[in-house]
C-alpha cells in the first residue's frame, strides 16, 4: 500500500506542479511544450514501474480455506504439493491453480483441474470438497473438472452458498453423486455452467435455472432428463450454447417441452448438442423451428432414419454437422442434393459416419466449396473413387473408412491442394498406389491407408514426395518385398505403423537415426530377420513407444532409447540374459518381451512409472525379485511359463492397483501369501501348474472385481471357502487336479456372470493374443489358459471375456452336481471329472444352451441321462464315461455322434453309439433316425458303405466298358487289331488247355 501511495503521490506532483515548471522556464513555448511532454512520460514510466514492482500478499483466512480443502482431498500424484504452512509456502497466490486479484489479492480463480491430456495416465484427485469452499467469497472462477469426487454424496449442500461473483463453473467429469445440483440456480451471475459426465439423480425440477439470465453456455450432458420440463430454456436470453448429450430425452418429452421455446429465448442459440438420446427422424420438423441461427449441430447417436429431407439445406447459418451413429440411409447423391439449399456455399464440416449410406460418387453431386471436413466412414459406398475436388475442392479432411471402395484410387486426390487428412482404411481398393497419385497432396500430413491387403503402395525412392507427413499408418498394406526407402524423406513422423506389411528383410541403420519426432514406431507381424544394433540409447527421442512383435528378430536385447515409454518386444527369437533392463529408462510403463528365448534371473528396474511387465514363455528362473512388489503402480505382472521357483513374495500386497497376475507353470511353492489379500483390483489370477499348497483362503472371495480365477494344478486341499460364492463377476474358475475335497456349494448359483447370455457360436478357439489400442495406443494383456477336451487353449482378452467356464475335475469332491447349475446359461465349459460326485445328472441340464464341452466322466453318478441333453445343440465334447448310467442313451443326431468310449464303463448303459443293445430293441438301424451330421452310427456307417461300394462299382463298369468298346467303336484299325488279339488268346488258351489234358492222360494211364 505504500508503494501504491508513493506511486500516487509522484504523479499528482508532477501534474500539480506544472504552473511552477512553466513559470520558473526562460525557454521558448516550443521548447516549454517539449519539456512538459518528457516530463510527464517520465512521470508516467516511473508510476509504471512502481506499480509493476508490487507484490500481492495472500489473505491469511483465504489460505487457510484452501488448506482446509487441500485436507479433504487425496492428492496421489502430488500436484497440490506446493499448497503448504511451511515459509517458503505462505503466498497463496503462487499456488498452483490460484490466481488473485492483483489490486485486493483475493482469490479469483480455484482450479483443481489437474488432467495432462498429454500423458498416458491420469491419476485423479480424489476425496471430498470441502464446505469451507463457500467461503472464498470473491471466487469468480471455479473449476474441480476431471477428478473422482464419487465419495461426495450431495454437493447440494454448498453449491447454492458459493460466491455470488462466480461467472464460471466447471463440474464435469467429476463423477459426482446424489441430488442433481439444482441450487446452481443461486449463482445469478453465472456465464458458464458445466456438469457433463457426473452420476446426478433424476433432475425433475430445472425451475431454478431461469434465474440464470448472464448463461451463456450450458452443458448438461449425461444428466438424466427424461422426466423434466425443458421449458426453462426459453428463460435463458442469453444462451448461446447447449449440450444435452446422453440425457435420456426421447422425442415425446421433446417436442412436449421444448415446443415452449419461442423466437426470443433460441434467437442466439449458435451450438446445440443431442448427441446420444433418443430422437427419431420427427426432430428435424422441430429443428427447423428454432434453428435460424445454429451453426453447430450435433444429433449424432440417436435413431434417425431413412433420408435427410430437403429442408435441412435452408439452415443457412449452419457450418458444422454431426450426424454419426444413425440409421441415415439413401443414396449418397441424394444425400447431397438434400443438402445443397443455402447452406451450400456455407457449409464447413460435415459428418455422417457409421450410417447406412450407400451407393457412389456420381456428377450429379453439385460443389460444396467451403466444405473442409467430410466424414463418411463405415457407411456401405461403393464402386471406385471419381476426382474428388470436383466436388469438394476446398477440403482439408477427407475420411472414407469402411467402406467397400475397389479399383485403384487413380486421379481421385488430383487437385486436393489443402489436403492435410486423407484416411481410406478398411476398404478393398487393389492395385499399385504411386507417388504420381499423390503428387497434389503438397500440404497432406496424416495417411491412413490401413487393412486394404490388397492395395500396394510404390513410390520410388529416388523420387521426393511433395508432402512432409506427421503420421503414416500402412497396416495391412503391401509394401514388401524390400524395405520402403521414400520414408527416409519423411522427417517429420511422429507416428510410423507398417505393421504386417510384408516386410521380409532386416530393418535398415537409418530408420533408427532419421525420425528424432517419432513417438510410435510400429512394425509387428512382418517377417523382419537379424539382429537390433546394439546401442539404441544414443537415439534422442522426446518420447518412443516402440512394437516389432511377431517377426523373427533373435540376438541379445540392446540397450534402449532413454526416453522410451512402451516396448514390445513378443514372439521373437531374442536370446541371451534380461540383465540389460537393468539400465532402461525409468520412464518407460509396458515392457511385453514374452514368447522369446531370454534366460537368467530377472533384474532391478527402476521404474516407478511401469504398470505392465510380460516375460511369459521364455527361459527365466530364479526366485520372482521383491522389487516388483515396490510398484504401487503396476496393472499387469505376467510371469507365466518359466521356470521361477521359491515361494510368491509375501508384500505382493502393495501392489494395491494390480488387475492382473499370471504365475502359472512355473516351479512356484508355499502357501498363498496373506497380503495378496490387498489386490482388491484383481481381475485374473492365474497360478496353475505350481506346487502351491494349503487351503484355498477364505479372503479370495473379497477380492469382488475377479473374474478369472486359475489355481489348476497344484497341492490345494481343504474345503472350497462358501466366500467363494462372493465373486459374482467370475467367468472362468478353474481349481482342477488339487485335493480338494467336500461338497460343491450351492451357491455357487451366486455366479450372476455364468448366466449373462453371450453369442459364442463363431467363438474362435485361437492362440494368440490380440493387441489393444487405448488412446492410440497397444496394449499387451497375455492370454488366459482353459483345459477343454483334454487340451490346453489360450485366449487373449477379447476372447476371453466371453468365456464362461467352471473345472472342478481331479479333484476329491463328493455330493450331488447342484441343479443351480443349470442357470448358467451362458457356461461353455463343464468340467467335473475325475471325483466322488453321485447322484444323477440334474433334469434341466439342456437349458445350458451355449454349453460346448461337458466332462462328468469317473465319478459314481447314476439314473438315467436326462432326456434334455439333446437341447445341447453346440455341445461338441461329451465324456460320460466310467459312471454308474442306466437306461437308454437318449436319441438325437448330437449325442450318436460322439465316440462310444465316451460312454463305456457304464454296465446298464445302452443304446447307441454303444454296442450293446436296450430291451425291445429289434435292431439298431430299424430303431435309430439317421444321422443328418455325417458321423453316423455303426449300422448307419456299413449301409452308407455298401450304398457307396455298389454305386461306385455300377459306375466304373460302365465307364470301363464304353472306354474300351467305345474306342473300338470309333477307331476301325483298333478294332481289327483287338479281335485278332482276342482270336489269338483264344489259340493260345486253346492250345494250352489241350496239352495239359494230354499230361494228365498220360499221367493217369501210366
């Protein structure tokens, strides 16, 4: 304040003071004019840099308020840690995400919105908002976006006492709870509101809203709405935006409500979003009403059908359309003939994709010449692509994905001068794409040619692309078979995927030298050979995530880029020690070396930011390090298929945010470690084929988010926990070849998952292991491995998330099978083979209408083979053998197909596929239906053979004959040379006959 009035006091002085200046001067009244002008601006350069020298203290009570609220909060990542009592700490105002008042130094603005869209992981604030928030009394700016707030039942308590100043406030993606906040209606002098992405209940009443007569913007979305009155818009003056996405509003409750909406209350309203709701095609009639002066139109996801009428190209003002994720359908020509009213000229993005579009480009289309995005991608156009700046001669963004575009793209980008996007992935072009058809594309940054196998791509390397690309996406393109050198020109790439691509060489030195922008690097599933240099740390990238997995690399590991954040490394060759992950760089999070050749002990990473390490199927051994149970932060530790040994680190509980944990087959001993019981995250635990023992421990059933549990094995006994019952989520539970003794619970009918139906008839029973893209980004997440027919499958995530199976085999289990099993309407696999079980087969067994594999074999069931099972229309393997089953094998073409060692070792089983007969029975073929599947049975097999042995034998006497009369018929010099044959056979037979009769003769006579 000192300095202010200092400042003050140096300006009123030098204006005061201007007559005494004047008068004291002998100069002239130029000279006088010049002095008094650099006086006063030096006056006002001093003023100025007073004022620039002061400092704004923090107000004690202010930063005490922010402590408090700090208090509330669970800051993991440390991004409030400069907020502090500590000294060097007491100027609030420095805060992050505090801004004063640099006249009072209040505070002003409070955002707690901490999301770096720029990393991998967001790690939230979590906790509670403080009540104390209200008494930030001059808070004109409030932002708690992006956080999981999911502890604070009811924000309504405050929200409605905040400071009256406040012009914006942000809520969204919060992950609030309870009332819907309708006291916001309080904040009168709110410019802009934000609720979008939060867990509110039914907001009925909106009445408090039509106080906010400043709203500008308003978002909404994911609120539920389906019940209130919308009518509280038309108090809304002025609103220029309105976001009502995924709210729940169906066309009834639409033109019911918002019918109300006069000129006056939509005459500024510039954006409106419907995305997600339930709008039919009756919206438009409506839209025309209050759409005079829209701009941005956003009504994709919702149920539109059928064409878009003619009258949406007299909106004239609009300039951006979504219409995604309909049932749009029509001509493409006529789409565009719709649209070319006004808007026309006018119309800048444009975009209708996963529609049911069909037809092609034809001159019919008239020019949109401010069109600078179009997306028509997964829509069902076809034929081949025309020129497409005829028609769109100003686009900056062209997507035609999914289509089933063919031919080869020839002169269609010719004259795309502003072109910077051209994406025609997934469609079924062919042909050879040459650098002359790109030769337009001077401004082209981002090439999406992927998943056209049978397009290929040639651009000479001695010729210099017109474009400079940031991103360059070829996978499932052919580029093979030599190494594509026209890349080297690219410098600029930050994304790089040639991916499965044909590539059979050796990887070129200058790939790892020419891109330094390069954050993916992507070339998998190619059939590249030799070996990485050995030295990759001196490559400088800012970040790297690199993926060359299903190729045929061998050789040590080399050292690594230092900035490296993702590495897959799979179904490789590499051989030699792991001891270089050593020196990785810390900030890297997924490491997948699996299905390689490595060996050794596994050694320290320092990486604190590493959340998925995979080194399944290779050669490690050594005991499983503790340092890998320091990790907080780690989501998937796969160790699976080595040969570790000593027992499961006992603080394996720390790793409080791990989903995933796969021991099996290793050399594993010793009981489950108690503080296993703190992964409350885990979704797969997989530690089969171990020589783990001990009860199966009751805390298993709190671990509530399992769903596949894999301890097959082992040296488990005991009783299995009723805890168990507890895993609601489980889809594969697996504890066979243990000790496990006791009853099967009851309620293991607790299993809602086994009931969930899930269509698995093209379910695919592959091997490999699917990668994932989040963010753009792979993800490798290993396989789960299920013992089916015998043999061992393993099924990546996609597959395995549809899986329902239970295997209780080998074991020493008694009881009755229980007849809740037979809810499980989505259950694939049944194994319970090999144990005490007695009892009969429940009734309803055939309601298990997806079952596939079905093994009650050596155990002592008895009655009769439910009539049921013939329900069983997917059932491929069925082993009931070495039971106590009597009575008939029930009739249908499933179960005579299967082999009849599938029912042996039951003495009053009869009936096919079986030999022995049933009472009354006449004979096997007179009391069986054919079987319609072509395995048949026995009897059914002999008359399908003698049919066949006759049938072929009548044909190849007939195509024997007519090939040897037929000659002799047609060719007269055959025909004479045949008999003359025929007549001296007959001669010689002749003479033959008679010189052996005359031996006999002589022979009996003498």
């Amino acid at each position: 304040k000192k300095k202010k009035l200092l400042c003050t006091s140096s300006f009123c002085y030098c204006v005061t003071h201007q007559d005494t200046i004047l008068k004291s001067t002998t100069m002239n009244s130029v000279c006088i004019i010049l002095q008094l002008v650099l006086l006063i601006l030096l006056c006002v350069v001093m003023s100025n840099l007073v004022f620039g020298e002061v400092e704004i203290n923090c107000i004690e009570s202010e930063r005490e308020t922010l402590l408090k609220i700090k208090g509330d909060l669970i800051d993991k990542a440390g991004y409030l840690s400069s907020w502090g009592s500590e000294d060097n700490k007491r100027e609030c105002c420095t805060w992050r995400g505090i801004r004063c008042n640099k006249q009072t130094g209040h505070i002003e603005v409070l955002n707690l919105n901490v999301t770096d869209f720029s990393k991998l992981e967001h790690i939230p604030l979590r906790g509670k908002i403080s009540r104390s928030l209200i008494e930030l009394k001059y808070l004109k700016v409030l932002n708690l976006g992006w956080n999981d707030f999911s502890d604070q039942l009811d924000i309504s308590e405050f929200i409605g006492f905040l400071s009256p100043n406040i012009i914006y406030l942000d809520l969204s993606f919060s992950l609030f709870g309870g009332p819907f906040p309708s006291q916001v209606g309080n904040l009168s002098a709110l410019q802009y509101l934000n609720i979008d992405e939060n867990f509110f209940q039914n907001a009925k009443n909106l009445e408090s809203f039509s106080r906010l007569s400043s709203l500008k913007i308003l978002d909404l979305s994911f609120s539920n709405l389906s019940e209130a009155n919308l009518c509280v818009l038309k108090e809304l003056p002025s609103l220029k935006g309105l976001s009502l996405r995924d709210c729940g509003i169906q066309d009834v409750s639409l033109i019911s409500s918002l019918s109300c909406v006069n000129n006056t209350s939509s005459s500024l309203l510039e954006r409106l979003d419907l995305s997600g709701n339930g709008f039919s095609s009756l919206i438009y009639k409506w839209l025309f009403n209050i759409g005079k002066s829209l701009m941005h139109l956003d009504l994709s996801g919702n149920q539109l059908q059928g064409a878009i009428p003619k009258s949406m190209g007299n909106l004239c003002s609009l300039r951006h359309i979504f219409l995604d994720g309909n049932k749009i359908s029509g001509k493409f020509d006529e789409l565009f003939g719709n649209l070319s009213g006004c808007m026309q000229n006018f119309l800048e993005h444009l975009s209708l994709s996963f529609n049911q579009l069909s037809g092609t480009f034809s001159d019919n289309i008239s020019e949109f010449s401010s069109l600078n995005i179009l997306d028509l991608s997964e829509n069902l156009l076809v034929g081949s692509l025309p020129n497409i700046a005829s028609f769109f001669p100003s686009l900056t963004k062209l997507n035609l994905d999914g289509n089933q575009f063919t031919g080869i793209p020839g002169n269609s980008f010719s004259g795309l001068f502003h072109l910077d996007t051209l994406s025609i992935a997934d469609n079924s072009f062919k042909g050879i794409l040459t650098e002359t058809h790109l030769s337009d594309l001077f401004r082209l940054k981002e090439l999406y040619l992927s998943r056209n196998s049978q397009l290929s791509l040639r651009i000479n390397s001695d010729s210099v692309p017109p474009f400079q690309l940031n991103l360059l996406q070829l996978q499932s393109v052919k580029l093979g078979p030599k190494f594509p050198n026209w890349i080297k020109l690219q410098r600029n790439l930050t994304f790089l995927d040639m991916s499965n691509a044909e590539i059979p060489n050796t990887i070129p030195t200058w790939v790892w030298n020419t891109f330094p922008r390069l954050t993916f690097f992507n070339l998998s599933h190619n059939r590249i050979s030799g070996k990485l240099p050995p030295d990759l740390s001196t490559i400088s990238f800012e970040s790297i995530e690199i993926d060359l997995s299903f190729n045929n690399l061998e050789g040590p590991l080399p050292l690594f880029p230092f900035n490296l954040t993702y590495l897959d490394l799979s179904k490789n060759r590499f051989s030699g020690p792991l001891s270089i992950l050593s020196k990785i760089t810390p900030s890297i999070s997924c490491i997948d070396l699996s299905d390689n050749m490595l060996s050794g002990n596994i050694p320290q990473i320092q990486c604190q930011s590493l959340f998925m390490l995979n080194l399944a199927n290779n050669k490690l051994s050594g005991k499983i390090p503790n340092w890998l149970m320091q990790n907080w932060g780690f989501n998937s530790l796969i160790l699976a298929n080595n040969s570790l040994s000593g027992e499961i680190p006992s603080t394996v509980g720390n790793l409080s945010n791990l989903q995933v944990l796969d021991l099996r087959n290793n050399n594993l001993s010793g009981e489950l470690p108690s503080s296993l019981q703190k992964c409350k995250a885990l979704e797969s635990l997989d530690l089969g084929d171990n020589k783990l023992f001990g009860e199966i421990p009751s805390w298993i059933g709190e671990m509530l988010h399992l769903k596949f549990l894999i301890l097959r094995s082992n040296g488990f006994y005991g009783r299995i926990p009723l805890q168990i019952c507890q895993l609601t989520d489980i889809k594969i539970l697996d504890i066979s070849i243990n000790n496990i003794s006791g009853i099967i619970p009851e309620c293991f009918s607790n299993f809602s998952m086994m009931a969930l139906q899930t269509n698995l008839r093209d379910l695919n029973f592959s091997l490999s292991s699917p990668i994932y893209f989040f963010q753009g980004r792979p993800w490798c997440l290993g396989e789960v491995t299920v013992f089916s027919e015998g043999r061992q499958h393993g099924y990546g995530r996609s597959t395995r998330e549809l899986l329902r199976v239970i295997d209780l085999s080998s074991n020493k289990l008694t009881g009755n099978i229980p007849s809740q099993f037979t809810n499980f309407s989505a259950l694939v696999a049944l194994n319970l083979s090999q144990n005490c079980l007695n009892g009969t087969i429940p009734l309803k067994i055939g309601m298990l209408k997806e079952l596939m594999s079905l093994d009650l074999s050596r155990n002592y069931l008895s009655g009769d083979i439910p009539s049921s099972v013939v329900n069983l229309t997917f059932l491929n393997h069925l082993d009931l053998s070495y039971n106590n089953f009597s009575g008939k094998i029930p009739s249908s073409t499933q179960l005579q197909s299967f082999n009849a060692s599938k029912f042996i070792g039951n003495p009053f089983l009869c009936g096919l596929p079986l030999q022995l007969k049933c009472p009354g029975e006449k004979s096997f073929d007179q009391s069986q239906p054919t079987n319609n599947s072509g395995a048949g049975t026995v009897h059914e097999d002999e008359d399908e053979f003698e049919k066949w042995f006759y049938t072929g034998m009548g044909i190849g006497f007939a195509v024997g004959f007519w090939a040897i009369c037929g000659s002799l018929i047609l060719k007269h010099s055959w025909r004479h040379a045949y008999f003359r044959l025929m007549l001296n056979i007959k001669d010689w037979i002749y003479v033959m006959i008679v010189v052996h009769w005359a031996r006999l003769r002589r022979r009996f006579q003498s």
